[in-house]
C-alpha cells in the first residue's frame, strides 16, 4: 500500500457517500466548484475588496466605486436569466473577464478549478437566495446591423427614453442620473453608451442586447423586453447603441501635430477638426500627493492639434457629464484641462517629474477652466502654481450632451524661457491632466497621464510634387541616351 | 346547560336580525363585526419639498415626498390596518397602482396575493422598481406607449415601489394574507367590514412610523371602534 492507496481510499468514501446521497452530477464535471477549497482562494484574493463575510465590506471597500459586490444578498448584475439567479457561467464569466470600469480584475491568474472552487465559495454566501433554478432569457430573434435598424433603434431609443439616464447622445448625462441610487443606496452612475469597452457585462451585440432584455440587477437599469414595440427592437436599439461610439479606444502612443499652410479655425465644431484623426489618451485618477483621486470622472481625452507658422492649436474633446463652474459652498468647482510641458524642449531623455514638475525642474502649464478661459502657469509641483505674465494663448470651448470641445491656441515660438517654443519633427514630451468639477475634482484631485510624446510633423513643401517628375523626366532621357548609344554601336 | 346556550344563540339571532333590520348596510352577511380604526399622530407631518429638473409638463416644477401626512384631530393618512390573524372568506381585493404625475397613486395600499395591474397614465417613461425579499423584485421600464403592465405580488409582505426615473415616486403596496385591511384615508380613518367575531390585535403599519398594534374584540353586527396613536 503506497500514498495512492491513501489518497484513494478517502476519495473513494466521498464518491460514495456522494451516491448514496443522490448527488446527481452537475452540468460538467468540471464546474462542480468545491466550496472548502474555494475558501481559501477567497481568503487571499477576494476578501481584500468583498469582505470576509462577502458582504462587500472588504477593508478596501470605502475607495472603491463602484462598491465591491455584497454576495450575501445573492443579486447580480450579468446575468443571462430571465430571473434573479445567474447561472454558474454567468458568475464564472465575471470572475475569469472581470468587469470593465471597475476594480474588479479578469482573475486569469487563477487556474479554471481554483476559479470554479471560489464560485462554489462565493454562492454560499447567499444560502438560500440563491436557491431558484436559473431561468435562461430568451432574447428575440437577432437582427443584423444596418442603416435601416439603426434608425429603427435610434427611434426606439427616444421613445423609451434611453437619454433619461443615458443622455441625449448617449454620454452617461441624462437628467436623472444624479438621483440614481443602486440596491444598497450607493449613487450609481449610469453606463456611457459611447465607451463600450468600459461596459460591465461586455460589449458584444449579445452582451448588450441581454442586459436590455433583463435589465442590471441591483441597479436603476430596468429590464426592456417587454416594454419595446415589438420583441426585434432589441436588436434595433443594440444595433443602434453599437453604433454609438468605437468598439476600443485605439490609445495613441504619440499625438502627430498636422502641418497647416493656412488658418487653422478656432471653432471647436468646425469641419476642419472632424477630419483629423483624434490621438485618443487614457487618464488615471491622481494618487501619488493628497489629497488623492481613486476614481477619476475623467478617463479620456482625444486629441487633436494642428500648426502653421505663426501659432499651434490644440483641440481637445472629452466627456464630463456634468458642465459646472466654481461653486465652493455646493462642493461644486470649475471643469478643466492642462496640457504639461517642459518648459525648454531638449534633446535626449530627461524630463521634469510628469506631475506638475518639482523643486528641481518646473514645468509648463497651459490650462483652460471653465468660466476663466486659458491660462500659462509655470509648476514646481501640484502645490506650487505660479501664473506666467504675459499669456499668449487664447481658448474656445463648447459644452453639448456631456462633452467638452475645447480649441486652445498658442503662438509657436516663445518670447522667453518659461514656455516652450515648438519646433518641426522634434519630439516634444507632453502630458495632461482633467478636472471633472462636478464630480468634486479640484486642486491634486484630478485625472493626469504620465508623459506622452508630441511631434510636429515635417512641414509639407511643394519640392514633393516637383522633385519626384524631375527624376523620372532625367531618368527617362538617360535611358534614351543609352538606347541611342547602344543603336549607333550596332 | 343545553338550554341556556339554546336562550343565548335565540336571543343572539333575533338581535342579529334586528340589527340587520335596522342597519343593513353595515351587519356583515356572514355575520361579522366592523372595526373602525382611528390612527392618530401628535407630531409635525414631514413633507420634503422638491425642485424638478424634467418632465416639468407632466410631473410640475416642484413636488412632495410625503413622509408623514397629518390632517385634522391628528388624523394619521396612509397608515395600513390590518386585522391579524383574522380567517374569512378568501375575498380578493385587487390593487391598481397609478402613475400619475409622477406619483403613484394611492400612496399607500393594500392587497390580497395575486395580480397587481401597473398603469402609465403619464405619457413618459416610468420605471416600476420594487424592493421586496418574499416575492421577487421586479425592475420593469414602462415607456409612455405601455399604458398598462400586470405583475404578480404573490407573498404577504409589504412591498416598496419606486421609479429610477423620478427619484422622488415612493409607493407601498401591503400584501395581506387576508381580506380584512384598510389604509386611513386623511383624517386617519378606515373601516374594515365583515370581520369575522373574536378577539384580534389590530395592527397598524406607516412607511416613517412603523408598526403598532392594539386589542380590539369583534362582536357580529356590531361596529367596534379602535383608537390608536402612533409614536416615532
């Protein structure tokens, strides 16, 4: 008898006290999580946000939003079920993916038994609520996308006034958000229709025709299967959501300034702007210096920015559900935006501490807020702003449905040495930092990148159009040269 | 002995027919009693005004969440009372719950289990959000061309209803395993009929006062009257 026999015979009374008991085999013998086992992987992984109790009361609980799921209260928000109970798949799909926009983590990291085993774990937590035989929805026959029912879902979505939450474009800013509340009586912010990738349960057609069909449990979002004109107009209006906004942010590396021989207009809606190609970054709340911003408003800023030889413009878009100005006694303060840079653009690696600068190299500030326009602002650290005399840059910034246009206009070259002076195919270190004044973002409460780099793109000469034929011209009478001289030799 | 009890049921019918004779809109017809409740509360009513920021044609520019409504005599409104414990005639009442310029309407009501008929008589979207633990809580959107849904409210329980749309819309639905309930109207009164005879506790539940309970004993064909105050 060696170690095998030992291990084999305890196994061999768990099957069959598992027989005896009537224990029918579920779905996959795969996903049977053990709920034993599955504890101590919650212990280490999960109880930091969820609480030991898994009643989301984790010691991490109070930074996060949105707030980490109570599992005692068996309520879920993805779910492919026509009632309360999701199905295993359901759950093991979150644990596996994670869920966008949150702090909850794909837990990849775990092997597939050891994710089944903290699902088993996790479902103990409900006890009975979780007892009803999941119920899977039956969504209605899916219509591909096209023009046609797009509009059809466009319609839908005014008629059942999706914008009531969502907004009239779809940005998160209807007028009912600020009194939306979730399950527990946390304020709950309602989905981005443009940001698919920051969706929760994902952002396939499926996805999202699902969490149409039945609504996100715990939350203000109700279940529209029954309240559409007819059962299709799901798909109309998944179609038309898809249609909303790109399936990736597509982040951009390096933001391309696009050479420009005539004006370059300072309306934020002009056409000019549209046609340039948006250098989507990405924000992350301010965490380093107090007091901290753990979940910043603001996530992303397109940029686009064009120059010619007397000045270089900057359009940035962003979304901001909100539009408000500085109203201290409210909590409320003003919306705003600061592009960073280096105060003299040198050759080679060194660059001032991407937050604001400190004591040793400052930085350049051109800020624009909301109420008060564009401003220059020399910084020695987020605490240590001193406004630049003399601002030569001016802004124009439109507000529409929950997003920010904003054109700022700067002269290219500098008259001293606290501003940089922007100069053709060099590349100059660039970063930027949001304030969402609604959402009580002011001072180092704030939204900012590391440095990104920007370069003004070479500019476009005539020389392109004349060059290249005068080759080809010398080209072909050298040719003819040497066929003449070949022929006379002949 | 036997003829004692035989004088006490004779002498009970003839003053039961009596009494039907004299007032037979209110002795039951099987022979039960009436309560009428009066749910009084001394303190100040706790109405929180509000601004509203949409739907202002149909919903006004301001309204009420009407915590504690108190009316004349300190008459208590939309206070739930039931009779516990009481067994009849399975009488279902229904309950009809209106959207209606952006409340529900009643406020406050009671039912016996089954079918709940939801009504949009708005012409915008509602969302019908209620928070129960015994029945399942149903989050149904109902657009302005959804005039009227049916749900099911099986379980006793009291269940809250609320709209995401309108933060402000709070309605209670009281499901009762019984058909012997009345909500006060705004004097704080309410009339619960046919009660079969016995001695009951009388209980009285507010959505901000919670419950409260008083003996009260049913005599057939008669009207036993109940007073009961509420505290915070």
């Amino acid at each position: 008898m060696g170690r095998g026999a030992l291990i084999a015979r305890p196994l061999a009374v768990v099957a069959a006290v598992a027989l005896a008991l009537g224990a029918a085999p579920s779905r996959a013998a795969a996903q049977a999580g053990d709920a034993t086992a599955g504890k101590a992987v919650y212990e280490r992984r999960c109880a930091g946000c969820h609480g030991e109790k898994g009643d989301g009361k984790g010691p991490a609980a109070d930074l996060l939003v949105p707030k980490p799921r109570d599992f005692t209260m068996g309520l879920y928000k993805i779910r492919t079920t026509a009632n309360k109970v999701p199905t295993d798949q359901d759950l093991f799909r979150i644990i596996t993916d994670g869920m966008p926009g949150t702090s909850m983590p794909a837990w990849a990291v775990l092997t597939e038994r050891e994710r089944w085993n903290v699902l088993a774990y996790i479902k103990t937590f409900a006890g009975e609520k979780l007892k009803e035989a999941p119920k899977k929805v039956e969504l209605p026959k899916d219509v591909p996308s096209s023009e046609a029912s797009i509009k059809r879902g466009k319609e839908m979505f005014e008629a059942i006034e999706c914008h009531k939450c969502h907004g009239t474009d779809g940005r998160g800013d209807g007028p009912s958000r600020a009194e939306l509340k979730d399950e527990w009586g946390n304020p709950i912010a309602p989905a981005n229709l443009t940001k698919r990738w920051t969706f929760r349960g994902g952002a396939s057609r499926t996805e999202v025709a699902t969490r149409l069909a039945n609504g996100v449990l715990g939350t203000p979002m109700p279940a529209f299967l029954d309240s559409v004109e007819k059962p299709e107009d799901i798909w109309h209006l998944t179609n038309f959501i898809q249609s909303l906004g790109p399936d990736s942010p597509h982040y951009a590396t390096l933001v391309t300034v696009t050479a420009v021989t005539g004006a370059i207009p300072d309306d934020p809606n002009a056409e000019f702007w549209k046609k340039l190609t948006p250098n989507n970054i990405p924000l992350m709340g301010q965490v380093i210096v107090d007091p901290r911003n753990f979940n910043p408003a603001i996530d992303l800023v397109a940029v686009r920015a064009a120059y010619n030889d007397q000045a270089i413009v900057f359009h940035l878009t962003w979304d901001d559900p909100t539009q408000s100005a500085d109203e201290p006694a409210k909590k409320l303060f003003a919306d705003a935006i600061a592009l960073q840079f280096p105060p003299q653009i040198t050759a080679g690696p060194e660059r001032p501490y991407f937050l604001m600068g400190d004591g040793s190299d400052a930085v350049y500030l051109l800020r624009w807020e909301n109420g008060k326009g564009v401003s220059e602002a020399s910084a020695n650290g987020p605490g240590k702003i001193a406004a630049i005399a003399g601002g030569e840059a001016r802004g124009n910034a439109v507000f529409t449905n929950g997003q920010y246009r904003l054109v700022i206009t700067r002269p290219l070259v500098s008259k001293d040495a606290t501003r940089p002076t922007f100069t053709p195919a060099v590349f100059v270190p660039v970063a930027f930092q949001a304030w969402d004044g609604g959402a009580g973002e002011t001072g180092t409460r704030m939204s900012v990148t590391s440095w990104y780099y920007l370069r003004l793109e070479e500019p476009q000469s005539n020389r392109r159009f004349v060059i290249p034929p005068v080759v080809a011209i010398l080209t072909l009478a050298a040719m003819l040269v040497v066929v003449r001289i070949a022929k006379g030799r002949a | 002995m036997r003829r004692a009890l035989t004088a006490v049921v004779a002498v009970a019918l003839v003053a039961g027919v009596v009494f039907v004779a004299h007032r037979p809109d209110q002795a039951g017809a099987q022979g039960g009693g009436t309560i009428e409740a009066a749910v009084t509360f001394a303190g100040a009513p706790v109405i929180e005004k509000l601004k509203v920021n949409k739907d202002t044609e149909k919903c006004g520019t301001e309204t009420a969440i009407e915590k504690v409504v108190v009316g004349p005599n300190k008459g208590l409104a939309y206070a739930v009372v039931s009779v516990a414990g009481a067994k009849g005639a399975a009488t279902a009442k229904k309950a009809t719950i209106d959207q209606h310029g952006c409340k529900f309407v009643p406020h406050v009501q009671a039912m016996t289990p089954g079918e709940v008929e939801i009504k949009n008589s708005d012409d915008i979207l509602h969302n019908i959000h209620t928070y129960s633990t015994a029945n399942a809580s149903i989050n149904k959107a109902q657009p302005k061309f959804k005039k009227v849904m049916t749900e099911k409210f099986e379980k006793p329980e009291i269940i809250k209803v609320t709209c995401d749309v309108h933060s402000w819309m709070l309605g209670w639905v009281a499901v009762m395993p019984h058909p012997f309930f009345g909500v006060t109207d705004a004097n704080g009164a309410t009339r619960i009929e046919n009660v079969p005879p016995g001695k009951y506790s009388v209980e009285v539940w507010h959505e901000t006062l919670g419950k409260q309970t008083k003996e009260v004993e049913v005599k057939a064909g008669q009207t036993a009257k109940v007073a009961i105050e509420m505290k915070k």
